[in-house]
C-alpha cells in the first residue's frame, strides 16, 4: 500500500502570541535615515537645483543685458561723435578753407575752434578734432596743433542710421597706435560769391555745396571699451549676487519644507522599532499632512493587522493539530487479504479536509472498505469525516451486511447535522473466502469494476441518498441498493470521491470519467500500486499549474489469486 500524500506540513509550531509582546515579531531594522554612502539632505537637493535654475536664467539674462546694452551703448557712442562733429563743423567758417586770406590766420583760427571743441569734449573721450583737404592727403589744422601723425590706412566702416542722414562717415583704425573711432564731416561752400560781370548769382549756384574740407573727430577706443567692461563687470556682479541670495533663500525654504519630512522619517523609525501606538505630530494642510495622516491610518492598521496575525498563528497551530489528528485517524498500516492487493492514495486540499477512507475490520472472514466526502472543507468537514468514522467503526462491528452498517449510520448522525452539509458514502464488504464484495453507495461517486477476461470497465452504482439528507431515515433506508460483484483473477476495483473527476487544469477543464477509464484500460495488467500511481501522475499532468479545488482520494484492490 502506498503512503499518503497531504499538500499540507505537519510539522508543529508553538502557538502565536504565547510569550510574546507586542512587536517582538518585527525584526531589529536599520535605523531609518541612515544609509552605506553619505547623506544628502532634500533640503540641499532643492537648493543646487533652484540656484541651478536661477544660474542658467541669469547666464541666458546676462548675455541678452549685455547684448542689448552693448548695442544701445554703441548707437550712444556714434550718436555723441556724429553730434560733436555737427557742432565742429557749424563752427568753422567755409572760407577759411577758401584760402583768400591769408592761410596762416585761417589755420590759427581752425586751430582755436579745433582746440576749443578738444577742451569741451575731452570728457566724452576725443582725443583729436582735426580738419583735412578735400583729398583727406593734407592735414590743414588739429586741435593738438600736430603737423603730422601716424594713422593705419586699414579703416573698418561703421554704419549707423544717424550718421547716414547727417552726412557723416564713422570708421575705426589705429591712431598714433591706439585704437579709434573716426567721425567726419564734410564742410561745403555755403557763400555768395558775386562777380563784377553781374553773374555772381550765377557762379555762386554752381559752387554753393563743393566741398572744402572734412572736419574729423577721434573718440578713443579705449574708453569705448572700458565702458564696455564696466556694464558688462556690472551685470555680472549683480548676476552673481542674484544667484547667491537664490541659493541662501532656497536652501531656507528647503528646510522649512524638509522638517515634515524630518519629523515623519522620526515617526517612521518609531514604528519600526514596533511602537505601533506611535502617531505622527505633522498637521500641516498639504500634501505632507496627508501622508502624515496616511502614515497615523497605517499604523492603526498595521497594529489591527497584528492582532488579526496572532489570531491566525494559533488558528494555524490549531489546524496543525487538526491534521495530525486527522492523518493518525487514516489507516497507518497497509490491508493484508489473501489474494488482495489494496492501495490507496490521499491528499487534502486545506490543512484539513473532508474526504475520508477507511479499512474496517469486521470479522476474520470480512473486511470493510470505505471512502467518503463531506459537504464541508476545513474545520466543519473534517469534524463530520471524524463523527463518520467513528460511527461507522462502532455499526460494521460484527455486521457483514453493508445495508445495515450504513443505515445505523445515517440514524445516528442525521439528527447532529447542520442544515445544508451531508456525507456521500462508497462501503463495501470483502468476503475473503468466496472473492464477493457486497457494496452500497450513499450518494456517492460510483465505482469502477475491471473484469481481466473481458477487459471490460463497469459503473458500480447502487441507489442510495447520502447520510445526513433524511433526519427521519425512511426515504435512506428504502432506496439503499445492495451490489454484488464477483472477483476473478486480476479483477479490480476502484473508488474515489470527485476530486479525481473534477479535477481542473488551466482551462477550467474537467479531467472526467473518460480520461480516466482510459487511463484503467492501459494499466490494468499493473500491480494496484501501479494503476493508482498511473492514474495519480496522470492527474498531475492534466492539472499542470492549476490549483487543487478538491480533496483527492483513491483506493483500488485487485484480485491476484496469490496467497
């Protein structure tokens, strides 16, 4: 006979809860906070990554201010020449150029206008005014009184609105190796000039706008660029402080927004430590405040979780039990009958379950065979199976009629079940002297019976209503039908409850009476071992993954005719 099986251990814990306090389930945890590389507070990730905004804001404003003042500073630079050298030119009279007069006084002259336009503008940064000839070739008078100077003849054009609607000309180049910007003005004829012909008018038209000569300004370059510098050291200055006061402010707001989370992981390290009684103090009316309150509803949770788990320890030590009474009230030793070999197989679905099988001595020359299925699983079923069995075993004492057995059965425990649970029953008593077995069916699932000569299967099924469904027991015991089957050489028989034929396989698939009356037909030559372990691993095969739904058990016995 082969052992049972059972899914659940039987091993024995001691019950939950006894000489425990509260928390001492919880393992000692890290502490909370702390981890294997340095901290790095929140607060100061949200500072670097403001004063990191602010940082790349400033740069992009920085470069778009000194862009922009740049460009305002250059139209201011060629708008203060081009007026300076407007006003230069208004001063000089045309005809000095004219050289009627002595050319001497009028050189003077320009030199004092030169010089005193020099004197008033040094400020803006001009280091010259001078005038030159129409070709630009000859120096006719500077306001540093030069006779010559050193300019490079390489000169950039700079164009500017205003300059173009005055007349003048803006340039950069070198002068006396400094770097300048160049404003001219041409000065034109603008007297009349009458003849004794009387076509003074005349000739005075045709030569009024000639230009005489260029008056010439040099604003330094140096200056131009200083004051460039200056704004732009200016901008960076404030960018700079910008940025600092950016970093101070968000790493003060940081850690005002970072204490909720302070006190929370304080709050958290409590509740590690298993004080679940622990509730956190933040109270703020944002999005902190409600995890705070989470966190308060998760500790009542966890502490009602707690109970609920040293409720289920000792539920589990009490099932525990349970299935070891239950198992010691299986048969331990295998069925020793002249001729016979009996195998059987079991296995729950729960910790305890509601199948039941049984050999039944009943005298010398009989032997019950019963399997059963309660209504119920777990703890109510299993409580049935027990109450069953123990009937049973007090009913076949002596009695080798099945009917009997079984109906002494039903009026014992019909009175004890609650409404809606029930027992189906398969018993069958052995004759070891003639190979007969008398067999009565309560409701249960039928049997099978392999006949070896004509290698035929047949459905035992007898009439019959299970235990427990008829308090008064007249409709039981009127329809329970008596079945007799005959052994021959290698002839078997084999019962189960419904977990064999109901069992699933992914699909929800039933794997059915068919499948395993086929797998009968291929193993009958077999040993009993050998034909439960066939239809056993073929169970397991069609199931796969699914999970058990039933209790499964099994029983066969075959006639060898070996002593």
């Amino acid at each position: 006979m082969s052992p049972r099986k059972s899914k659940s251990g039987s091993s024995e814990s001691p019950p939950a809860g006894s000489a425990q306090t509260k928390g001492s389930r919880l393992s000692s945890p890290k502490r909370l906070g702390t981890s294997s590389g340095s901290r790095f507070p929140v607060a100061l990730k949200f500072a670097l990554f403001i004063t990191a905004l602010v940082v790349v804001f400033m740069w992009i404003a920085t470069a778009i201010a000194m862009h922009t003042v740049a460009r305002e500073q250059n139209a201011g630079v060629n708008a203060s020449g081009t007026r300076v050298v407007s006003i230069l030119t208004d001063f000089i009279d045309p005809a000095w150029l004219e050289g009627d007069e002595d050319r001497e006084i009028d050189r003077k002259r320009l030199e004092s206008v030169l010089g005193d336009v020099l004197e008033a503008t040094r400020e803006l940064g001009v280091l010259n005014a001078l005038v030159k000839d129409p070709s630009e070739e000859f120096l006719l008078a500077t306001g540093r009184r030069e006779v010559v100077f050193q300019e490079s003849r390489q000169k950039n054009k700079i164009d500017s609105e205003l300059s173009r609607r005055v007349g003048v000309l803006i340039r950069e180049f070198e002068y006396e190796g400094d770097l300048v910007r160049s404003f001219r003005h041409p000065i034109r004829r603008s007297k009349t000039d009458s003849g004794p012909d009387g076509n003074g008018a005349q000739q005075e038209n045709e030569r009024k706008g000639e230009i005489l000569g260029y008056a010439e300004i040099f604003l330094s370059g140096a200056q131009i660029e200083e004051s460039r510098l200056e704004v732009r050291n200016q901008l960076i200055t404030l960018s700079i402080l910008t940025c600092l006061l950016a970093a101070v402010g968000s790493l003060v707001i940081g850690s005002l927004l970072a204490r909720p989370i302070h006190t929370l992981v304080k709050d958290l390290r409590q509740v590690s430590l298993g004080n679940l009684d622990h509730q956190s103090g933040v109270k703020s009316a944002d999005e902190l405040g409600d995890l705070a309150r989470t966190f308060n509803q998760m500790t009542e949770n966890l502490k009602k979780a707690q109970s609920i788990l040293v409720v289920q320890k000792a539920t589990e030590h009490e099932l525990n039990l349970a299935t070891k009474i239950q198992r010691g009230l299986l048969p331990t030793a295998g069925l020793r009958i002249p001729g016979f070999e009996v195998s059987s197989f079991y296995e729950s679905a729960r910790e305890v379950g509601g199948d039941y099988y049984d050999f039944v001595p009943i005298d010398t020359g009989h032997t019950g065979l019963v399997v059963a299925d309660v209504s119920g699983k777990g703890i109510p079923g299993s409580l049935v199976m027990i109450m069953t069995r123990s009937l049973l075993r007090l009913a076949a004492r002596g009695v080798t009629s099945p009917a009997v057995t079984v109906r002494r059965v039903n009026r014992a425990i019909s009175p004890d079940m609650n409404r809606g649970m029930f027992v189906t029953l398969l018993y069958l008593v052995l004759h070891h002297a003639d190979r007969t077995a008398q067999i009565v069916r309560a409701g249960h699932t039928p049997a099978i019976y392999f006949n070896a000569r004509t290698s035929k299967l047949t459905m035992i099924q007898p009439r019959g209503i299970a235990l427990g469904l008829d308090p008064s027991g007249g409709l039981f015991e009127s329809d329970l039908e008596v079945q007799q089957v005959s052994f021959q050489r290698d002839d078997f028989l084999v019962a189960f409850t419904d977990g064999i034929i109901e069992a699933k396989n992914g699909s929800s698939e039933d794997y059915g009476m068919e499948r395993l009356a086929k797998i009968l037909r291929e193993h009958s030559k077999n040993s009993a071992q050998g034909i439960l372990d066939a239809v056993i691993r073929d169970v397991r095969e069609f199931t796969g993954e699914a999970d058990q739904a039933d209790d499964i058990t099994f029983l066969v016995a075959k006639y060898t005719g070996e002593a």
